[in-house]
C-alpha cells in the first residue's frame, strides 16, 4: 500500500513514473517494470508507449487476468520488440492487515441495487484475491441482498470462464466465501472505537495506511502526513488491536526507553573507536526518534479530540444504544448529550442515528422531538436527512438476520452473565454482528435457508478457510473481530474484505 524511497531503492529501482503522465523523457539506459490494472485505458496507453518505447526493455505485470484480444493488441504495437514478458500478477484491491482487504471503493450501490461499474470492478477484486490466495472457493451469500446474489453469481461465471487458473490442488476441506451486505449492520460503523487502529481510522481517517495530521495545532513540517504501517513499525504492529488506555502506558515505556538510548549531547567522540560506535548507533536511534515522535503526536492528538468532542460519554451513550434496550433511559441520555455545548454536531447525528435505526418502531419513539433538536443545533436540514438516509439503509425493513437482542434463553443467560462478571470496559461491550455470523459459520450453524450456497453442492464438513466480503465496507472493528477469531480458533484462518474500510465520516 506504501512504500519508503528507501525500500524501493534498496531493490534498484531508481525512477518513478505514471503511465499517464505527459512529457516523460526518454531514458534508454533504463529497464521499465510496468504494474497495471488490465483496464481498457491502460491498455491503450501501453499501446502509446510501445509504439515509442522511452526505455531499453520493458516487462509487463497486470494485477489481473488479461484477455487475449488485448495482449493481441499489445503485440501488434510492439514493433521495436521491446517487450522481454507480459504476466498475470493477481494484486487487484488492497492488502490493508495480514487479514483484511478493501478494493477503495466508495458508493458501490445506486439505492438497492449495484453500480453496474462498481460490480465489475469488485468482481474483479474479489477474483484477484481468490487468485492470489489460490483459492476455489464454494460460495454462500445474504438471502436478503440481491446485491450479495448478484456479485456472488458473478465471481461463479468468471471462475468458470477461467477454470483452468482456478485450478488449484484440492484441500480436504473447500475454502468458503461467505458475501454479506453492510446493511444488515449500519450500526458497526457508526460506533465510536477505542482501539488504536480502529479509533485513528474513526478519528482522522486512515487512507491507505498514511494519516493526514495537518490539522493538528502546532505541526510540524514532517509530520504533517505519517505512515502507520505494521509492516516497517513495530510499535503500531504491537499495539494496533490494544485499548487506549494501554496504549498511553505504552507509549510513556517507549518514551523513557528512547531517553535511555540517547547519546548524551557532552558524549566525547575521543577515539576513532567512540565515532564509529556513535556512527553505528545513529541509523537505529533516528528511526527510533521517528517513531517515537510519530505516536506521541497521533496518540496526543487521538486525547485532545476525546477531551474537546466529549467522547467519553458520547461513546458511553451509543454502547448504551447498541447493546441495551431500555427506552425510556437510552432516550434521556440521548437528549442530555444532545445538549451540552461540547459535543460535535457530526456526534449528535450520530447518536440520533442510532437512536433511530434501534427504537424506529418503538410505540413511544422519542425521535421527532431529537430531529428537531438536531436541526436546532445546526440550523441546516442536512443531518435529519441523513437520519432518514441511514434507516431507509439499513433499518428493520432491509435487514435479513436480527441484529438487536438475543432470542433464545441460552444466549439471554450468557448475555446476563457477562453482565455479572462486569464488562470489562463501558466503552467496548459492543460485538458486530459479523462476529456472531462468522461463530456461526465456523460452528457449522449458520442456517442455509439465510445463507444459501450458490449451485447445488454444499460443505459437509465446518468451513477452515473462509473468506468474508462486505458489500458497502468494512470497519475496524470487524477487522479486530476476525484477528481475536483468528486466534482464538486454531485451524480456522478467516480473511475480512469490504468494498472500502469505513468511518462514521464515509
């Protein structure tokens, strides 16, 4: 997803280009690794390029199957046999955690139906990813979503159309992709979050693992757009998935062990033997000062954001209104943060929201009354359109499995239980609902008459690789679901896709 000038220079590569960009200068001493997504733009613009070669050699990679027609295309361009070869590299969405993939896309549906661009192009993603990952995979989808259908049936025919690439060794056990629709939870990725990654991403917005920090008071030059990536940073590997109170005693312990570390200012360089030792030493201790300064600029302004929005009791409110259901209490504490001064107006919304999308059928519904309110705060109609927007989404008409509440007595047992045991935070009882279809699924309970398989066979045997794609996005707080599923089921490896990742913001 990100590179460092550094890393790519360490492979020889010394010059970057878009294919697309006017006036690039002819270079013939230079080799030209081209990486693309087969589109028909790309490919004409290959065809350009060919026809006036600017570098010696050229070797092709396309992040997913090409047809036959547009190599043909390419051949007949390559007059000056430029071309040394033309592979298929399957790396068509984006590798966002060991476990977790997003194609980018924002807006993939027009109301209940698909974008017919955005399906192709998510079609795509997903079979590039089967690809990568070697998978042929028996396919079940959402009942209720045409939209899971129609994309489960898609990626059916273009694994039929190319059998022979899906043609892989046979496991015991058939891999499984399950395809699901966002709407059937749209209160996921309204919830405030408190885990690093989750609340970065809700708090200012992860793009690509680089965070834009320009709006922070006081930046500095070079930190006004960072990388968190667990690939090159080890801190951010160790505590993306941990609670933000143990985050800032990290932090401090990384702090004093970097003080530790530091070459004293007065040091005598005396010897040749201290200079190179200082010299040997420096590499280590400048990368550790970037990272040092990184986090405790993200995590400073990560507490300056909770402070200023009040989002401790915002937070408090929205796990109150996701996992409990007494009326009359939600509504009160609903109405009390709705009027204190401090809290933002994108975070009042968001309470109605969910106020919204948890009692729209209550017989005493409070939500008139907290629409005109919202549109008080604001003087503008914008956010009780939103309201609507989000119930019309994903409110109970839509929904195809019960997202609020426990039905049967085992599950009502458990749930008083934890109640007694004391969650352990306030803040962090909330479980998606993927959490529970995905338990489901690895029991072997997940009912087919909801989930149906797509063509006649079916797994006799629980699923141990599944691969689990979410038509609207995902969120982090799935991700961190699938990651504690992961480890906490040996033998069942789990991999999390979306169209996008979300925050209440997308």
């Amino acid at each position: 997803v990100v590179y460092t000038q550094s890393e790519i220079l360490q492979r020889e590569v010394y010059l970057f280009e878009r294919l697309d960009s006017p006036n690039r200068e002819p270079m013939k001493h230079l080799k030209a690794i081209c990486f693309l997504r087969p589109t028909k733009e790309n490919v004409e613009l290959l065809v350009q390029e060919l026809r006036r070669p600017k570098y010696s050699v050229y070797f092709i990679y396309f992040s997913n199957v090409i047809s036959k027609s547009d190599v043909k295309a390419l051949a007949e361009a390559d007059e000056q046999e430029v071309v040394a070869e033309v592979q298929e590299f399957y790396g068509d969405y984006i590798a966002v955690n060991p476990h977790v993939f997003s194609l980018n896309l924002l807006g993939c549906c027009r109301g209940r139906s698909w974008d017919p661009a955005q399906l192709a192009r998510t079609t795509q993603g997903l079979t590039a990813l089967l690809l990568s990952l070697k998978k042929c995979p028996m396919i079940r989808y959402q009942l209720s979503s045409e939209p899971a259908k129609r994309l489960a049936e898609c990626v059916k025919q273009v694994i039929t159309k190319e059998y022979e690439l899906f043609d892989f060794r046979r496991t015991e056990v058939p891999p499984l992709l399950l395809i699901l629709d966002r709407s059937d939870d749209a209160i996921t990725p309204l919830l405030n979050q408190w885990t690093y990654q989750a609340m970065v991403h809700e708090l200012l917005g992860i793009n690509n693992n680089r965070i834009d920090l320009s709006r922070v008071p006081g930046i500095s030059k070079d930190l006004r757009e960072v990388v968190l990536s667990a690939e090159n940073d080890e801190f951010y590997a160790n505590n993306m998935y941990l609670n933000f109170a143990e985050i800032g005693t990290n932090i401090k312990n990384l702090m004093e062990d970097f003080q530790r570390r530091k070459p004293k200012e007065q040091q005598k360089l005396e010897s040749i033997a201290d200079m190179k030792a200082f010299v040997e030493n420096y590499p280590q201790f400048k990368k550790m000062s970037g990272t040092v300064s990184k986090h405790v600029t993200v995590v400073g302004e990560l507490s300056r954001l909770v402070g200023e929005r009040n989002l401790l009791e915002v937070s408090e409110v929205e796990q109150e209104l996701a996992c409990q259901s007494d009326h009359s209490s939600a509504l009160q504490s609903v109405r009390r943060v709705l009027q204190s001064p401090r809290v933002s107006e994108l975070d009042a919304a968001r309470l109605v929201m969910l106020y919204a999308l948890r009692y729209e059928r209550h017989a005493s519904s409070g939500l008139p009354a907290l629409l005109e309110e919202l549109r008080g705060r604001g003087g503008t109609d914008r956010y009780r359109k939103l309201v609507s927007a989000v119930v019309e989404y994903g409110g109970k008409r839509v929904r195809g499995s019960d997202l609020f509440g426990p039905k049967d007595a085992v599950a009502i047992t458990k749930q008083f239980l934890k109640g007694l045991k004391g969650i352990e935070n306030v803040y962090t009882q909330h479980q998606p609902l993927l959490q529970e279809t995905l338990d489901q699924l690895i029991k072997g309970k997940l009912k087919d008459s909801q989930y149906p398989y797509l063509g006649p066979n079916m797994l006799r045997d629980r699923p141990q690789d599944i691969i689990v794609f979410l038509i609207g996005g995902a969120t982090y707080e799935e991700a961190l679901a699938v990651y504690n599923l992961n480890r906490s089921n040996p033998g069942v490896r789990v991999v999390l896709g979306g169209t996008t990742i979300h925050n209440t913001r997308r």
